[in-house]
C-alpha cells in the first residue's frame, strides 16, 4: 500500500531558511493509525528517500488531535 493512498494531503513547505517540513494528513483516523502503528516512519527512512546523512533528519511527529505527521528535514545548499 501506498502513503498516497491513506493519506489526503502530503505537502513539503519551508519551515526556515535552514530547514523542511512535510506534512501528512489523514481522513480517517483508522489509516492514519495504520500508518502510525506500522513502524515504517523512520529517521532512517527519510534519510535514505531524500538522500541526506540520518542526522539531517531533524524529527518525525505524529500528531493525534489533528491525524497529521509532521517530519523536519534540514535543507541542503550547493
């Protein structure tokens, strides 16, 4: 199954000038705990998707109240 697929927006917004967020909502509260429960969302995870060092990744938050996940990256610049 894909994220695309449980989630209804997944959208990256500058959270800084240094950093990244994501953000993940849900509309059902049964596939925003699936996802939450899976384990899948890991530092490790995110490093590797975006190719940045595990210590890039800055944190992943699961939000209950709002079934939303929230996941800081630090930007990179050439």
């Amino acid at each position: 199954m894909k994220l695309m697929d449980l989630a209804t927006v997944v959208r990256s917004k500058n959270a800084s000038p240094f950093m990244t967020t994501l953000d993940l909502f849900f509309a059902e509260e049964e596939n925003y705990q699936l996802v939450k429960g899976s384990g899948v969302l890991t530092p490790e995870l995110i490093a590797s998707l975006h190719k940045l060092p595990v210590e890039d990744v800055v944190g992943i938050w699961f939000v209950d109240s709002c079934l939303g996940i929230k996941i800081s990256i630090l930007k990179h610049y050439p």
